[in-house]
C-alpha cells in the first residue's frame, strides 16, 4: 500500500509557439483544465499501475475541490484524508506547454495545499505507519513533509519538487531521493552541465540511502551506495512532458513497494515516464500497468 502525501491542484493548460521571455505575450492555442498537482498526479500514477493508494491532501470547499476530489476517487484512490477547508480556494497551476518540443513552465498557485498541516498528518497517523511506502513532495509546507517522513514506518520517497532547501533532518529520513538535474543542482548549490557531475553531485548527496536522478530524454541516473547506474532512455515522440516526473515517482514507488531491485524499479519508472510524454495533459497521460509493461517488452 502507498501513502501519498501532497498536493492536489487543477490545471489550466495552454499550447504556446514558444515559452515567452520577460515582458513578452505570445498567444496560445485552446485552454484544457485537467486534474494535476504533484501529490494527486502521483498517487493516481500508482493507483493505475495496481497499487492500493492513499492520500493525504487539502482542497478547498468549492467546486473545483470537488471535481478534484472526484476525479482521484474516480482513479481509485482512497480519499478519506482528501479534506476540504471552508474559505480556501483549491490549487490551480498555469501551465504552458511548447508546441514543438512539448516541453512545459509552470506557475502554481497553492490555495488550500498551504493549509495541510502537520497535525492532518498526525491525524493520519495509522496509514502513515501501515504504508509500504510514503510518497511525499513539496508542493505544500515543509513542515508538513517533515511529519509525514517522520511518522512513515516503510520507504519514505521524496521528490523535491519545486526545488527548494532540505533540512538535513529531513534528508536523514528520506530512503530514496528522486530530485530532476536542475533540483539536484539547486540541493547541492551547483550547476551540473553532464552526466560526471551528476553522478558526483548524487554521490556526495548527505542522508537519503539512494538518489535516483530523473533526466528527460536521457533517461535517469540511480546512485546507491556510491554505486552509479544509469537507466537509458526510451524511444518516444514527446507531446507534452507535464506529468514525467510525477509518473516516474509513481511508478517507482509502486515497483518499491513490490520488492522490487531498486535499478529495476527505476527502469519501470523510466517505462512510465516516457509513456506519459507521448500524451497532453497530467493525470491524462498517466499510464496503467500493461501500457509499461508492453513498452519494457518492445521498446521499439
């Protein structure tokens, strides 16, 4: 079973010709909503790979909160601990995807994802403690990771998204970090131009038992004790890569929580997260469990 502890947000989605620089407009194609927020993007990844899944999470108690909530209960996500707080409004996030590349900025607006608290986490105490594995990210306070790591009894993943400084009691907790190169980069407070850096970089890394680096379109990089393996990149056409990284978490923990070799469970995650680049939207494009694993068995 997997714990999900994060944010749950709408997202309002726009193709553009190109990102815009500062004080530039360009204009977009049609606006697409979709349910996303990272917690919410992960924990339906897992849930349609098989796992049992849960969340602990906050919207607001308006109707967009309640379409979200739906839309994870729809999924077959447990959403017990989804609670809706009067005078919030719920998390939207602004998303522009490039039309050519599929490559995607984003601008969240956290509403009611700031009210989540440690003690909603200590009000979700048994589950934290029955979870194979806790799926945490940081799309809401830290203080709220913080408590959610410290009550996980099994794995506890992090993906460090939006980056941001870690404490280093935090990284104590952590048994496997899943940064991308620019949060990796930013935790160690350093550019990280190639591969040799990012091996470094993940090596040096002080705390969690292993780092499992995601990079796009080459693939991802797993560092556990000392030992370095990267994960070569499948063949896709990227769409829209809204949703990669979370579809990599999820699929990871999934695997994790399966018994599975941490260099296996990382290859699964790159089978999942290449799938969902192929497809616009973020919980759109999540794939299920035959999808990857007709991928890992005809990969071209």
């Amino acid at each position: 079973m997997i714990a999900v502890v994060g944010s749950v947000n709408l997202d309002l989605v726009v193709p553009v010709p190109h990102h815009p620089g500062p004080g530039e407009t360009v204009l977009g194609g049609a606006l697409a909503e979709h349910p996303g927020g990272k917690g919410a993007n992960q924990a339906v990844a897992a849930a349609r790979l098989g796992a049992q899944v849960a969340m602990v999470a906050m919207v607001g108690a308006d109707a967009i909160g309640g379409r979200l909530r739906a839309a994870l209960e729809r999924e077959g996500v447990d959403v017990e601990r989804v609670l809706r707080e009067e005078g919030l409004a719920s998390g939207q996030a602004l998303v522009a995807v490039d039309r050519a590349t599929g490559e995607n900025s984003i601008i969240v607006s956290p509403g009611a994802n700031s009210a989540l608290a440690a003690e909603h986490c200590a009000a979700a105490g048994a589950l934290l403690r029955d979870a194979n594995v806790t799926l945490l990210q940081q799309e809401v306070p830290d203080e709220t990771v913080e408590a959610a790591a410290r009550l996980a009894a099994g794995l506890v993943l992090l993906n460090p998204a939006p980056a941001r400084p870690l404490t280093p009691a935090l990284l104590e907790m952590v048994d496997v970090l899943v940064p991308n190169r620019a949060e990796l980069a930013a935790l160690v407070g350093r550019p990280l131009p190639d591969l040799h850096d990012v091996a470094d970089a993940a090596r040096t890394l002080r705390g969690p038992a292993a780092v499992v680096v995601t990079l796009g379109a080459d693939g991802a990089l797993l560092c556990e004790e000392g030992a370095v393996h990267v994960v070569p990149p499948l063949p896709v056409t990227p769409v829209d890569t809204t949703a990669a990284g979370d579809a990599f978490c999820g699929a990871l923990a999934v695997a994790l929580a399966e018994g599975r070799p941490l260099h296996e469970a990382a290859r699964r995650a790159n089978a999942a997260a290449a799938l969902s680049t192929t497809r616009p939207g973020a919980q759109p494009s999540l794939p299920t469990r035959t999808e990857v694993e007709h991928l890992l068995a005809h990969p071209f």
